[in-house]
C-alpha cells in the first residue's frame, strides 16, 4: 500500500510555515526565524504533527541550492569590482576574525583533543562568517544611506564575505575525513574553480545567446536551473565540494546576463512557495529542545556574543585601517552582523557530514533573531548621532 503521509506533512508544513513567518515579520524579526519555529512547534520535540523522512530532507535540500542559486544569480559583480579593495580587506576580516572566535569559543567550551573535536571548533567559526545583508540593506534604504560610502561599502563586503565563507566552508568539510590531506583539499578546490571558470565562460557565451534570441521565456530559467543541478552533482561527485557550492557558481555564471533578474524572479517563486519553507521547517523539525541544557544555553550566549563582537572587530578594524573615520568605521562593522539565510544553510550542510549536532541549531536561530533585531536598531542610532555626509560612493 502506497504511503501518502508525505502530502499531509507537506500540508501541515506550508500553512504553519507562511503563518509563522507572517507573524515574525509583524514583530520585526525574520521571517525565516518564524518559519523554522513553525518547523520545532510540529516537529518531534513539540507536537509530533510532521517526523523527519528521507523525502523531506531532499525536498529541504533542493530548497537549499535554489537559495545558493539565486544569491549567485543576484550578485553584482560590476558593484564587487567598483568597490575594490576596501570591501575585499572589509570581507576577509569579517571572515576570518569570526572563524577564529568561534573556533577559540568552542575549544574553550568543549576543549577536546584530535581532529574530530578541532574540525567541529572550527566549523562553528564556519557558521559565524556568515553575513545576511538584506535587513542592513532594509535599514539603510529607510534612511536613505544605501548608496552612500558605508552602504556601498557594506553591500558590496557582504557579497564577498559570502563567497569566500563559502570556499572555507568548503575547505573544512574537505578535510573532515582522516584519509583527507590537506594538499589534496587545496588542489580539489582550485581544480573545481578552474573548471567553473573555464565552463563558466562557456554556459555564460550560450545563455547570452539564448537570452538574445528568445528574452524572457521560460527556457531561460529551465535551462539555469538544469546548469545548477549539474554544477551541484560535478562538484559534489568529481571534486569532493560541497553542492551548494557548485549551486552558489551557476548563479556568479548567470549573474551578468541580462535575464538574470528574470531567472531569479522564477526560481524565487519555486524557492517561496515550496522548497524555501520546507528548509526552513526542516532545520526546526531537526533541532532537538530536549538535549538543551544549562550548558547549551550558555554555549548559545557565548555564541551570539563572539558572533556579533568578530564582526564589529573585525570589519571595523580593517574600515578604520582604511580611512574610515571612527563613526562610518562602526557603521560598517554592526551592518555587517546580521546573519540569516547563509549561516542556516553552512548549519545544515554541517549537520548532514557529521560536524555539528542538531542541538546547535539553537544557537544559530539565535544568533539569527539577535542579530536581525539588533543590527537595524544600532544603525539607526549610530546615523541619528552621526549623520553621514557624504552620499556618494568614491570607489
């Protein structure tokens, strides 16, 4: 007898995910905070309405390569040049003072001895790098601060904090394995970002083709969601990397045809109605509230604080380093704090290799509703006390 269970838990999970999400946004938090508590509410650990499956876990999965997808897809890499050098330095700072943090926090929490047990560390610094500039992005165009210097500044850091947050990401989940060199680790990275140069050129020559034969059509967004899927499986199979790697450089492929806002539109659709809730509700249904403790908790506000603190160091240091004078310098460094979508998903591809236990994703959801409170409300008192003057980017 066939088992139809899966379209009543797909059921349960779409209405109590959009309501929750609808919710959460009333009271100014994320909307995917709302969404993965609709997940832990009919999850297990609450009322047992919906269990974890196979299926469900690959629908979630999907859901995260479209969302890696469509960040690619709507990268601006006209803006990551224009701003040159001070949004790298921004972004290698506010990658690297976090990974160290929260590698330090957790050795100094759990201590522990062998690879396992640094890997781990290290990889709660890996869901520190994370940077979620849509609610920067909000508060700013509130203010009308966004196509300022710190905006742009800000704007254009984030998108490269991602991009090198993912290829560490990448990085230790290669090295995970004992019978993993690191040298091996290396050359399989620079091997896949060679190929998808050199495969990228190429897809990028045929799309613009396609675009300029046939604009906005569906082939368009077929055809970039088939470029995904495969660049997901070839770096997954032939080069070790992780899918949403190979997911996240489809979208940079795509990125500068002219369609490409049209790709996302579609793909956005997919993502919202049905596979972006299912991930959301997923990481919900997977955290276990019964293993919390009274170390946990404590874990989960060393956490937060290391997470928000490294990047305010971090990112304001290297701002300061760079010129900015002291308020911009701060300004930069609280507006690029937040977290969202991306440390979810560095959470859930170390949940599924063995690098992080369910339990932790408390703390990120954490970290996840702080930092979206908190980061609009700093940025807002640091302009009213410091009006930025200049309204133009100089890069």
């Amino acid at each position: 007898m066939e088992d139809y269970s899966i379209f009543r838990d797909l059921a349960i999970i779409l209405v109590t995910a959009k309501y929750f999400g609808i919710f959460a946004r009333k009271i100014n938090a994320p909307q995917v905070a709302g969404e993965i508590v609709a997940g832990l509410i009919i999850g297990p650990s609450i009322l047992g309405f919906v269990q974890n499956s196979d299926l469900i876990m690959q629908i979630a999965e999907i859901g995260v390569l479209l969302l890696m997808f469509s960040a690619g897809l709507t990268t601006d890499l006209k803006k990551m040049i224009k701003t040159g050098p001070v949004a790298f330095l921004v972004a290698c700072c506010g990658v690297f003072v976090p990974l160290a943090g929260g590698t330090i926090l957790y050795r100094a929490v759990y201590g522990g001895a062998g690879s396992e047990s640094f890997y781990r560390a290290l990889f709660i610094g890996c869901i520190m790098t994370a940077t979620s500039v849509s609610i920067t992005v909000q508060a700013l165009r509130e203010m009308g601060y966004l196509q300022g210097t710190v905006g742009t500044t800000i704007l254009s850091a984030a998108i490269i904090d991602d991009v090198i947050g993912i290829i560490v990401l990448t990085f230790v989940i290669g090295l995970k394995s004992d019978d993993v060199k690191p040298s091996a680790v290396i050359i399989q990275t620079v091997l896949f970002f060679i190929f998808t140069v050199i495969v990228g050129l190429i897809f990028y020559k045929i799309f613009k083709v396609i675009d300029e034969r046939h604009p906005h059509t569906h082939r368009l967004s077929i055809l970039g969601l088939a470029l995904c899927f495969a660049l997901a499986y070839v770096a997954e199979t032939f080069f070790g990397i992780a899918d949403i790697t190979g997911a996240f450089a489809a979208g940079i492929i795509l990125c500068s045809i002219k369609d490409a806002d049209y790709i996302a539109e579609k793909i956005d659709i997919n993502s919202y109605m049905l596979f972006g809730p299912v991930f959301f509700a997923s990481i919900g249904l997977k955290t276990d509230i019964g293993d919390i403790n009274a170390g946990i908790i404590w874990f989960s506000i060393g956490f937060i604080v290391v997470a928000l603190v490294a990047k305010i160091i971090g990112c304001g240091l290297i701002s300061r380093i760079c010129r900015f004078n002291m308020p911009d310098s701060l300004k930069i460094g609280v507006g690029m704090m937040a977290r969202g979508e991306v440390a979810l998903i560095i959470a859930q591809k170390g949940l599924a290799v063995g690098l992080m236990d369910p339990v932790y994703f408390t703390s990120v959801i954490l970290l996840i509703i702080v930092s979206s409170i908190a980061t609009p409300l700093i940025l807002k008192f640091l302009y009213a006390r410091y009006p930025d003057v200049e309204q133009t980017s100089p890069f």
